[in-house]
C-alpha cells in the first residue's frame, strides 16, 4: 500500500511537470513568519526551506555518507548532490514507482527498494540518516530506529521530521480520514512510545527537537485553495489535528554515542 498523495505527484510529473527540485518534494512546507504566509505559489520555496532546515538539522558536510530513507523521488538527495563535494548518497524506498524515477534522473546514486524496518545493507555504513515527513508510514518507529542505530556509524546521527501525538491522543474517525491521503500510518498515537524512550530503547539519544507546528501549518491552507475532491477530507483532518494541538510537526536530531 502507498499514499494516494503519491499517486498525485506521479500524475503531475506525468502530466508534464519539470521535475525540478521543487516537483519532486512531497514534504511539507516551512515559513519563517507564518502570519505572513502567501498563496499556492509560495509552497514551492517554502518545501525548499524545510529541507535546508532538515539538513542543517543532520550536519550534512561534505565527504559523508548519507542513507535518505523514505526518499521519496529523491528531491533531498539531489539537493545534497548539488551543494556537496565528495559524497556517498543512498536512497531508500518501498515504492518501486518513485525508485524507478529517481534511478532514472540521477543513475549515479544508489537506490535502495526495501522496507525501511528491514534495510539490506551492513552495519556502521553511514554518518547520517535522513527521514524527511516519513517515518509515519513505516511499519513500526520502533524497528525503524533500531535499523538506523545498527547503520550508524558511532558519533553518526539520524534527522528526521515526523507527526507526532501522544498515546490514546486521537479519534477512530480522525485516523480514518488520515488513512485516506496518507496512509499507511500505522501508529498515529504512538502506542509505541515516545521519541525519547524509541531512542533509548535504540541506544540513540535526543540531541535536539523543534515543535514546528506553526511555522507548517500554512502548507494545508496553500494545498486548500484548490484541493482535489479525495484531498480535501484528509488534508483538513490533518489541519485539524495540528491546530488543536491534538499532533504536532516534530523536528529531531537523534545521535549514536561516538
């Protein structure tokens, strides 16, 4: 199963969009002055600033070696590829529609199918990991950390963004709308746990964390002005939830002891 928010951007990218960096993003947006947030046209460049904020979050120097998991199209990537020198960039999938694609724009780079709970590659492989608005669909968090720990090298770190609720916070009606536009979203309510005890329990630690609720929610109000039929219940689900703090847009650098 995989979002129908994907199936959106596949029919824009078939439609003939550019496939410039800013068609391939699917994250978010990110102002820095909500208040003054513009229109539809502003979501572009506001996706673009989310990922400089997620990169600058994850230390992302030249001459590292990076793991994008949940790559999406591989929007981040060809970022990194552009502004750094000598790197080893991987991108990881499930989808084998979007795999195909990003093979296809940029065959230097590798390009991983597979289940971001179950990573085919060896240990202690990489300096950071990148989980841009994904680890919601992955099977478990838990297991997902667990994965980036063992892939870690020792002083690497994982920078991800995430929705993140407390246990037993939400609706069976909620989720049902979210199911719609964004799922698989396995554990909405993180009956899991936390951030802080997944990462103990991974023997990552917290570094850092930013609620970055209000400088997103102006993407759902530019993805409303002309929302598709089968969006429009999900996207305002989701806006909901946001504004009434039931979930938030978490930002989070999680380091492996060096």
């Amino acid at each position: 199963m995989h979002p129908a928010y994907v199936d959106t951007h596949l029919a824009r990218l078939s439609a003939g969009a550019s496939g410039d960096t800013g068609d391939l993003f699917m994250h978010v947006g990110y102002w820095d002055d909500p208040e003054r947030a513009g229109g539809r046209d502003e979501l572009a460049l506001a996706q673009r600033r989310l990922n400089d904020v997620l990169l600058a979050l994850a230390d992302v120097r030249d001459g590292m070696s990076v793991l994008d998991a949940g790559c999406g199209f591989g929007a981040t990537l060809k970022a990194i590829d552009t502004g750094r020198r000598n790197m080893r960039l991987f991108g990881l999938c499930n989808d084998p529609r979007q795999i195909d694609l990003a093979r296809r724009a940029m065959p230097h780079l590798g390009w991983i199918e597979a289940d971001a709970c179950d990573i085919p590659l060896p240990g202690g492989e990489f300096d950071r990991i990148l989980a841009i608005e994904c680890a919601f669909h992955f099977p478990s968090r838990r297991r997902f950390l667990a994965e980036a720990a063992r892939l870690l090298r020792p002083g690497g770190r994982l920078a991800l963004s995430d929705f993140v609720a407390g246990p037993g916070s939400g609706d069976p009606d909620a989720h049902e709308a979210l199911l719609e536009a964004f799922g698989p979203w396995p554990d909405p309510w993180f009956e899991e746990g936390g951030y802080d005890d997944l990462a103990r329990a991974s023997g990552l630690r917290v570094a850092s964390r930013e609620d970055a609720t209000a400088r997103t929610l102006p993407t759902y109000r530019c993805v409303l002005q002309s929302p598709a039929d089968a969006m429009a219940r999900p996207v305002l689900a989701l806006q909901k939830l946001l504004e009434r703090r039931v979930m938030r847009m978490e930002f989070l650098a999680l380091d492996k002891p060096g």
